[in-house]
C-alpha cells in the first residue's frame, strides 16, 4: 500500500484487509502521523466515534478514537474516563486489564453500513499504547469509550462485530449482511 494518506478512503466488508491482522508499528514518522490524520477525517465525515488502520486499507495496528462527553459522566475518582475530550491515536495498543463485569450494547460499524447489534464485552477496560511520537500512554476506560477501545482493537486482529454479535442480531442483519457480500 504506497497511496498516499490523503488518497486512503473508508473500506468496506468483506474487503480482505478488515480480516487480516494489522503489522505492528516501528517507524513514528511523518507518514504515520498523516495516516492517522486522515483516519480522524474519514472518522468525522462518517460521523464515526473510533476508525482503524484496516478501516482505511492499512494493516497497522493503529485506531483512532473520538467519544464525546455525556452531561453528568465524570472521569471517576479511580481515573476511569468515559470520554476522549478530542481525537486520540492509539499505536500499538494492548489491553492490559480487563473487568469481570460484562455488559452488551448495540454496536455499529463503519464498515459495516446499516448492520447493528448487541455486543457483550467487559464493561471497563485498561489500555496501553504509544502515541504519534513513540510515547507510552495508559489509559483506564469504562462507558462507551471502553465499548469503543474494544471494538477498535478487534479489528487490528481482522475481528468485527458480526462475528461477536449475538445470535438474535445476527438473524436479524442476515440480509443486509448478504447484500453487502454481493458487493
Ligand atoms: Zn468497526
């Protein structure tokens, strides 16, 4: 893949690069900060919450991440955050702890047009990752933007929703899904 970042678009099931797992990265270069740049643009023209590389023909182990702040959800005292306050880039991102409480949530996809379903996943999350520059961070999450984190990192691994949905949603996405096949 030699596009320039500018050129990359939003891809769509079943293109093979969602299903394949993303390389990690080992160059912080300009070339990576555009690509994430471009992937925050193609997140918002979408009215997306979170984008990854393979989203946009990429197979880096990079997302993208932006999920507003809901009124009363306040960072808890134990430094959990429900929201970004802004775009993050996430490279190389690891979960290092996860809950024990699981919760499902109706979840969509970018590249998967008008499919929705209920997803269960722990309901907060711990992440790692490095920034555009190479830097550690560490984040702890719970709300929607755990949700998000997940979902995200599933996708560096080629996995998306239809293959956690449950069986109730995915009778009920069973033709869309096949009309997206169909191309
Ligand atoms: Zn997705």
């Amino acid at each position: 893949m030699n596009l320039s970042p500018d050129q990359l678009k939003l891809v769509l099931y079943p293109d093979a690069v969602l299903r394949a797992k993303a390389e990690p990265v080992s160059e912080f270069d300009d070339r990576l900060a555009g690509i994430a740049q471009r992937m925050i643009e193609i997140m918002r023209e979408e009215d997306g919450i979170g984008l990854a590389a393979p989203q946009a023909g990429v197979s880096i182990r990079v997302f993208v991440c932006d999920v507003p702040a809901h009124p009363g959800e306040q960072p808890g005292e134990d430094g959990v955050r429900f929201a970004t306050d802004g775009p993050i880039a996430f490279v190389n991102p690891t979960i290092i702890d996860s809950s024990d409480s699981r919760t499902s949530l109706e979840e969509g996809c970018l590249s998967l047009p008008d499919i929705r379903g209920d997803v269960i996943r722990p309901e907060a999350v711990t992440m790692t990752a490095q920034d555009l520059n190479g830097e550690s961070f560490k984040i702890r999450a719970g709300g929607l933007l755990a949700k998000c984190l997940q979902h995200e990192l599933d996708h560096l691994d080629g996995v998306l929703i239809i293959d956690k949905m449950s069986q109730m949603s995915r009778m009920k996405n069973r033709t869309k899904l096949r009309r997206l096949k169909q191309g």
